[in-house]
C-alpha cells in the first residue's frame, strides 16, 4: 500500500503557490471534476481558457466534505497545475498549466486520480 501525501501546515502556504499532490494532501469536494461555468474564465480574444480559475480544492477536507464527501488527489495530468487561490489560505484550485481550449481543460480535468 502506498502512503498518502500529508496535510502541508498552513504557516508553509504562500498566496498563489503551487502545490504537488504527491507531496502534500489536497481534496476535492466531491469525485466529479466536470467544469461548472463558474469554475473557469474564457478569454474573449483568443477564445481559450484562461490559466487562472479552475476547480475548487482545499488542502482541509472538512472544508469540502459538504459538496460531496472529501476525495483526496493522489495526481494530476502535466497540462495542470494547482495553485493557492482566493481569501481563504487552505483555498486552492486546479487550472490549465497554460491557456487551452475548454475541451482540452476538461479532458485534462478527467484524467486526475483520486485516492480510493
């Protein structure tokens, strides 16, 4: 069995930072990454998502657990990233390591892993 990634300590989070989900535990409310409206911003020129909104994550489970029970990432497809985003310090989100189409951002989004 392999071990699981541990909790990072909030005083280690900086605003913006990427986070590795094989080095640190991160979660997302729910088993279903398919994109709500919400979860992405298009750029009206080039017609492409934009790297800087995506899927909500948290680095706390509780804080997720509402929206569907609390799945832990064990990776990500290397067209991704996910970064510290918004108010709230333990708030990050799944975005495209670079613009792309929508399509393509949610056929990255698809391959995530959860923990079991």
């Amino acid at each position: 069995m392999t071990d699981r990634p541990q909790p990072i300590n909030v005083s280690e989070i900086t605003r913006g930072m990427e986070l590795d989900p094989t080095q640190y535990a991160v979660f997302r409310g729910g088993a279903s990454f398919q994109l709500r409206p919400t979860e992405y911003i298009m750029d009206k020129v080039t017609g492409l998502v934009k790297p800087t909104h995506g899927a909500s994550l948290d680095i706390e489970p509780n804080n997720v657990e509402k929206f569907g029970g609390a799945y832990q990432i064990k990776s990500i497809s290397p067209e991704l990233k996910i970064v510290q985003r918004g108010s709230r310090i333990s708030h990050f989100e799944v975005v495209p390591r670079e613009a792309m189409q929508l399509k393509d951002f949610q056929a990255a989004l698809n391959k995530i892993e959860l923990y079991n």
